[in-house]
C-alpha cells in the first residue's frame, strides 16, 4: 500500500487509540484537564474521547476523510491547552516523567500538519 494511502489509516488509528484510551484510563486524563473548562473533567475526558473515536472513523471513510481531517486539525489544536497544563503540572515530577510532558507541546505541531496532509490527499510525515 502506497504511503499516501497508509497515512490516513495510520491517523485514524492513532486518533481510535487515544479515543479508546479516554475510556479505558480516563484518571490520567481528567488530569489534564483545564480547570477553568465548565463542567467536570470526566465529562471533558469522555467528551475529547468520543471526538477522537468520531474523528478517526471520519477519516477512515475517503467519503468523508477531508472533513474530518480538517477537524482533526483542529482538535489537536484544541487540545494543547491540556498539555500545556500537563507540562506545568509535572515541572516537579521526575526527569522521564517530565520530559514525556514537556515532548507533548512540540508533537502537536506534526499531529496539526499531518491531519492537513491527509485533508489535502497528500503524503504526509506519519
């Protein structure tokens, strides 16, 4: 399978898994969560889990892949907030745990240009 026929499955999957992930350990996420956000954080974490399995089934299908490429995009920006409370929050934490949360600020840069590229039909860096 071609590259640029790979990569929307492969963002998909990566979307489905972290979808999953909200429900499966929710905790870690409500973690995360900003506080200012209205609501609970479980909502928030089973609101952001439900998007990410919507997402992924939206690009899985090519009827529908552009669209919610697009809005992939925007989620990952939409969520950096979050890492960015999760950075502050583990200022204190040992060195891997802070260098894993402090990693999550630049990865979202190539989630943001990859969710483009597939949006686009191109090749993207996955």
């Amino acid at each position: 399978m071609p590259r640029s026929e790979r990569s929307p499955l492969l963002l998909a999957g990566l979307l489905a898994t972290a979808g999953v992930a909200h429900f499966a350990a929710p905790r870690q996420f409500d973690a995360i969560v900003p506080r200012s956000l209205p609501g609970t954080p479980r909502t928030w974490t089973y609101v952001s889990g439900a998007a990410e399995l919507a997402l992924a089934a939206g690009i899985a299908l090519p009827r529908t892949r552009k669209t919610a490429a697009r809005a992939a995009a925007a989620f990952f920006v939409g969520v950096f907030p979050a890492n960015v409370k999760m950075a502050v929050d583990y200022r204190h934490r040992p060195a891997p745990a802070r260098a894993a949360a402090l990693g999550r600020l630049p990865l979202q840069v190539p989630l943001v240009l990859w969710a483009r590229s597939v949006a686009r039909g191109g090749e993207a860096q996955a």
